[in-house]
C-alpha cells in the first residue's frame, strides 16, 4: 500500500480538436441528391488537387478551411472560380454545365459544415446518464456480498452523501475515493521504533524507504522503512481491491443507492 | 523566427568530432561510445553488454554531473561522438556528454499544435533530426543547431501533431505522427534523410479514397507515433500502430479495425506491408499498440527463432514470429477484465459489455494502459522481459451524443498501482513483480550483462534492481525519472544517464 503525491498527467491531459474552420457566414443548406450528385462531380473534377473530401490534397488547399468558402453564397464565389480557373495559382478552368458547378457547391458546403461541427475532444457525463441502478439492489450489496457496511453507514459517515456528490462525482468518490469534500480519512498509521516507543499519526507518504507521518501534534516524521515497524490502516487499500470485484450491474447499483442517501 | 544559442569554442570543437557522423553502417554495429538512436540499437532490447557497474559497486555509483533543461525530460537523449542530443517540445539541446556542459541548444515559439511530450531526435551524417509539435521535420547542424531544412510531415491544422523520434534505415527516414481528437489517416512517412523529400507513406488505415488493400471499417487512426525496431537480414522494419478513432466509439466502425493496434512489419525501401498482427482488435479503449516491438533471436521451445516481443498497453504480452507475424505467445502481465479470452491465432477476443456505454464501464486496465511507450528492456541471459505495469481501472463512456469524431466519450481513470514486472518469454508467466507506487510509472527499463536492471520509483527513487529476482541493490534520490535509463562508455568509463525532473542526470562508479 502506497500512497503516492503524483497526479499522472502524462496521457490524461486535457485533449484539444484540430484547429476550428473559419465559420460560414450565411447559413445554407442544399438537397441529399444536390449533395450526393455534388460529390460523384467533385470526385471525378477536383478530388485530384483538392482530396475527395475536399479536405485538401497533394497540390489544391483544404476547401472546408477556405475563408472564401466561408464567404460564399450559393455559390456566387465558388462558381466564377471553377469555370474561370485560377492561373496564377495552377487551377484550370473547368467546362461544366450551371448545374454540375451547383452540385459541387452543394458539396463543398456539406463537408464545411460536416468540419465546422467536428469536436474532437473529450466529452462530458451527465447525471441523468448514471440512472441506470437498482437502488433496492445496491443497498442489499452494500450491506451483504460488496461489504461496504463493514466501514460506511448510511446514516453516519455516508449520510448525505447523494446531497453533496451527484452522477460521475459520486460514482469516483464511491470507487476510489481520493478528492472532493469532505476530504476522505486518511490512512491511520502506527510506527514502532527500535527503541519500542509507537508514535501513531496519519500517513502522509510512503515509498519503498521512507515512511512519513503526521503526529498528534501535526509535526511531520519520518523514517527509513528498516529502522521501524509499519502498522497501517489504508482504507483505500479495501476499495481497491474492491474495484476487481464489482460486476457494472453491481457499480451502478450501489451509486443508485447512494444517490438516495439524502 | 528560430533562435539558436551557442558557444564558439565548444561548437567548433565538436564539429570536428562530428566530422565522421552516423552512417547505415554504425547505425547496424553501434560503438560503445554511443547511443546513436532512440533504442540504441535496432533490436529494441534496452539492453547493455557493459559490465563496469556491478551488484558489487553499483552502491558506488555518483553523479558526475547534472544538466538542467526548461522542461520535463520526457525523452531518451542520442549519443554520438560525445555529444548528448536530448529534446522537449520545440528544444533539442546538445550537451557535452563528458560534462554536462550546454554546446548549443535549438528552440522555436510555441505553435496552436498540440503538446503532449517529446520522444527524442535522430542523427544521421552531420545532421539532428526533430519532429515538432505542428508536425514538422527539421534537419539541424549537428555542430550548430542551425535549421538546414524544414518540411511538413502531416497538416497540424488538421489535428496532427508529433512527438516522434525519427528511425534511420539505409537512406530512409521513418516519421510518424499522432493525432487523436479528430478522424486522421495513420501515416507513416519515410523521408529522404539528405533532402527532406517524402520517399513513401505507409497508411494504417485508408485515407478518404485510397484503397490500401486493407478495409478499416470505418476506422481512421492507428497513428505510428513510436519509434520502430529493424531486422536488417529480414530487410523489415516493426513499428506499433496506435488506437483506431473515432477513439470510444466503437459503434460507428465495426469490426477488427486494421490496421490498428497491431504490429506491422514493413520493407523500408517500399513502405509495402509484409504482414500485420493486431494485439487489439476493435479496440474502444485508447490502448494503442505502440509501444516498442521488441527483437529478439533466441530458442523458443528449443528451437532457435526470430521473434518480436511486445508488452501492450492492453495488458497483454506478446511474442511473434518475426519472418511470418505468428503467434507463440499471448499472456496478461497486468489486471485486464476487457477480454473473453484469446482465439486460435493469438488475439485476444474483446467482450462488447466492456465497450464503453452511457452509464460507464468499469474497465481495467484504464486509459493509460497496462503499459505505455517507455522502454522495456529484454536481457538475454534470463530470458526475462523487464517491463513498467500498472494494474489499473477506468470508467468509459460512450453515447450517441457524443458523436462520431475524435474522442467521442470520456474516460475518467480510477485508481492504478505501478510495478516493474519481469516475464519470462517462452510462457508469459510474471517471474517478479516490484512494487513502485501508486498510478503509472514514469519510467522506463535498462537492463546490463552484470544483472543489474535500472528504473525509477512513482517517488523520487532511481532504482538498481538485481535482474534475476527484482530485489533492490541500490537507490537514490536524484528526483522522479521521467524517461528511459540509458548507458555508454566514454574514455573506459561506463556513464548511466537518466532524466530526473527537468535535469540529465549522469552517473559513474569512482
């Protein structure tokens, strides 16, 4: 049992999105066949420069990040740009009918909208999302085969609790519970000395050599883990080991029983 | 804008030494006076023949000196005619390996990329090779820091980014990128080393309209962000693939999802696929499979055998035959609870109740995995593969309303506790496991021909473990090791360096 001062941020940092598209100014919207016969088009004319997805490609630029898609109308900026090329940018001119350029407009803006609706981040929880429990259930759990009623009482520590943590929160602080308020207990630990004096404290830290304590007077000592012996009571420990036991149905039935501890 | 420092004496001092370089020739029989990769060598193993520091000295070992950067060191430094090259994102400094002493250091202005950590550089020639968080590849002045060129790997502004220590094979240079909050193509690209032209791109999974012979599913993703192993008689490089995304939506790409998660062997003069193996098929979990595709020849059963070993951030260890992509092993070495079991050919079977769902799952490992990319070692003399484990649990979620791109849930981790784990390859079975703490470890594994294994505790704690049993020889406190321990000898004196904090930490015996 150890318990450790580092947060492990490595790989559990707050994620971010690609960077947003410039947004289209007037909002529009075309026909699925528009779209569809706007994608068979623009596969076939411009997917070689500008990808099939109009996400851009080896030589033509990313369309759904285009200001000048963003800017346009309908069509009114896209359509003189296709049948009129861009020379000095190495775009051809392009002989199509009004309607082959309308069915390319169509799908140059179905996929700038598909990207300006990309969130690629992490996502939020929500209570109404965790109602899935048994509260009756989770109650003969905690009090039978889970063993939580060992340590909790719904009616003295964990009274409440459903007031002060909801949804996600409560179901962390019933797993593992290391944050939010009340602070949970800490470990209880008893040191013995060579010399057999005890000192008893809360634990404040331990490695593989060195243990230290917070005493009666809330001094902090330590110790090279040889020179004493350990006694300690690491509630975590239990709900560790816990975690390797619970069934989901189990889970979600206890936080549902918790949840109605008001 | 770029700002290089430097300092005239020392620089042209070393531009005399650099004046031979790396070529494909060292890079197959690297000297004892480097560590001219990544890996420090092809195979991956993390493992020195040194035998200067012993169970009996290894009490004595000192610092020699110390080397503070800006940044967490996160990265294996390379080592080539005496110079250290470590990096960070948007840094390499160059460091006298003798001393400690800064010879030059490159950086640039942040970029909107995004910054996650830095694995390290290549050398190659005359010149340094970093990647940067907006995904470019800059070739630097070995002697000076000065950018010789600078070419776009992949589109940041797309959601790419990289952390990726390049690979050197013959005249390739092997990129990959990362790129998890949106829908991307895993690519890797190899690069012409002298011009920066993009010589082939081998995609994990099709980009929109190439077909690649290989239908993901619906799957994008599989980013090859880890720096790959070579068998140079087999002419095939192995490189891990990353999760398929979008990352916990599993619902709108069904079925195995290659080629992600897998380990993939590659011609490095074509790019082309000799074959695939994927440790986790339809993966929901995050638990990319890049982490390093071991080599290793040895007996299997009593059979001689060219096999790639790795530990997955899956739970699961797995060795293969190298020349087929077959499997001889498939065994946890963590707590897993997201499988069935495992099918004929080696892979496990992932239990759809452990996808994530509305309500959450209780999965183990969690996101961070049962391992992640810090370096295992593999010693040869007890056939033992010495590995950073956690035995963790998470929660995922998953909803309709949480989309079809990038990361699409959430996955808030439990609780985990940190060990170093030994696993004897001919049958998975875990031989030792040390306890470092609570959470993931943060560092990697050395291990050396005296039975010595170095590592680093989740405290402040370097660690000396004698390899055979686990038990601990020796310890300091220099800080907590953020990355792989590596070791060299200069002027008949064997140096183990490691990153504590922000400081390059070396140390010798007297």
């Amino acid at each position: 049992m150890r318990i450790s001062i580092w947060i492990i941020a490595t790989l559990l940092s707050a994620g971010q999105a690609s960077q947003r598209p410039p947004q289209t100014v007037t909002p529009q919207t075309y026909t699925p066949e528009q779209i569809q016969a706007g994608q068979t088009r623009f596969s076939s004319q411009c997917g070689f420069c500008h990808g099939r997805d109009a996400a851009g490609g080896e030589t033509g630029p990313d369309l759904t990040r285009s200001v000048l898609v963003a800017q346009d109308l309908r069509g009114d900026k896209i359509s003189p740009i296709v049948k009129m090329g861009r020379q000095e940018k190495g775009m051809p001119a392009f002989d199509l009918g009004d309607a082959d350029v309308s069915a390319i407009v169509a799908y140059i803006h179905d996929q700038k909208a598909k990207a300006e609706a990309h969130n690629g981040n992490r996502r939020n929880v929500e209570p109404s999302d965790l109602e899935t429990g048994n509260a009756d259930a989770g109650r003969q759990y905690f009090d039978g085969a889970g063993g939580c009623a060992k340590c909790h009482s719904a009616t003295g520590d964990l009274a409440g609790i459903g007031t002060r943590f909801q949804g996600l929160a409560l179901l962390q602080r019933m797993l593992y519970p290391t944050a939010g308020r009340p602070a949970p207990a800490p470990a209880k630990v008893t040191v013995k000395l060579k010399s057999d004096e005890t000192v008893a404290g809360t634990l404040v830290s331990r490695d593989e050599f060195t243990i230290t304590l917070k005493d009666d007077t809330g001094a902090n000592r330590s110790w090279p883990v040889t020179d004493v012996t350990i006694t300690m009571n690491d509630p975590l420990a239990v709900h560790f080991d816990q975690l390797g036991k619970y069934t989901d149905t189990d889970m979600h039935n206890v936080r549902a029983y918790l949840q109605t501890l008001r | 804008m770029r700002f290089v420092f430097g300092f005239g004496l020392v620089v042209s001092l070393a531009a005399i030494a650099l004046s031979q370089g790396v070529t494909p020739a060292m890079l197959l029989k690297p000297p004892v006076d480097s560590w001219p990769t990544y890996h420090g060598d092809y195979t991956g193993k993390h493992h020195s023949a040194f035998t200067q520091i012993t169970p009996a000295n290894v009490g004595q070992l000192t610092q020699a000196w110390k080397f503070q950067t800006t940044a967490g060191v996160k990265s294996t430094p390379v080592l080539v005619n005496g110079v250290l090259y470590v990096s960070a994102p948007d840094n390499v400094w160059a460091v006298d390996a003798r001393t400690g002493k800064e010879l030059w250091r490159y950086t640039q202005p942040r970029s909107d990329a995004f910054y996650i950590g830095h694995r390290g550089v290549a050398v190659y020639k005359d010149m340094v090779y970093v990647t940067t968080p907006n995904a470019h590849l800059l070739a630097l002045n070995a002697s000076d820091g000065k950018v010789r060129w600078d070419v776009v790997i992949a589109d940041s502004k797309k959601g790419y980014w990289s952390t990726n220590a390049p690979l050197v094979v013959g005249n390739h240079m092997l990129v990959g990128v990362s790129g998890d909050f949106d829908n991307l193509p895993g690519q890797l690209k190899s690069i012409d080393p002298d011009t920066g032209k993009t010589q082939w791109i081998f995609y994990s999974t099709p980009p929109a309209g190439v077909d690649t012979g290989t239908p993901s599913g619906g799957s994008t993703g599989g980013q090859m962000w880890m720096t790959g192993t070579y068998d140079p008689e087999l002419n095939l490089v192995y490189v891990g693939t990353g999760n398929p995304t979008p990352v916990l939506n599993g619902v709108m790409r069904p079925g195995d999802n290659k080629w992600t998660c897998s380990i993939v062997a590659l011609n490095p003069d074509t790019g082309k696929l000799a074959w695939g193996f994927q440790v986790s098929p339809h993966d929901t979990h995050d638990w990319d499979a890049a982490e390093v595709p071991v080599l290793v020849d040895a007996n299997f059963n009593g059979t001689p055998r060219k096999m790639v070993m790795q530990a997955s951030r899956n739970g699961y260890f797995f060795v293969l035959d190298r020349t087929n992509g077959k499997n001889l092993v498939t065994a946890p070495f963590a707590s897993v609870n997201w499988s069935k079991g495992i099918d004929a050919e080696g892979h496990p079977i992932p239990n759809s109740d452990k996808e994530p769902q509305r309500d959450g799952r209780l999965v183990s490992p969690n996101e961070s995995g049962a391992t992640n990319y810090r370096s295992p070692s593999f010693d040869p003399q007890s056939g033992l593969f010495i590995v950073s484990a956690q035995d963790a649990y998470g929660l995922y979620f998953f909803k309709p309303e949480h989309g079809d791109y990038g990361w699409a849930g959430a996955s808030p981790s439990v609780a985990g506790k940190g060990f170093i784990r030994a696993i004897d390859y001919q049958t998975g079975k875990i031989k030792w496991s040390h306890p470092i703490g609570d959470g993931a470890g943060t560092a990697g594994v050395l291990s050396t021909a005296t039975g010595l294994t170095f590592t680093g505790d989740n405290s402040v704690n370097l660690l000396a473990l004698r390899t055979s049993d686990g038990t601990t020889l020796w310890h300091s406190n220099v800080g907590r090791i953020g990355n792989s321990p590596i070791t060299y000898m200069l002027d008949g004196k064997q140096y183990l360096l490691v990153g504590a904090g922000n400081s390059l930490v070396a140390l010798a015996v007297p």
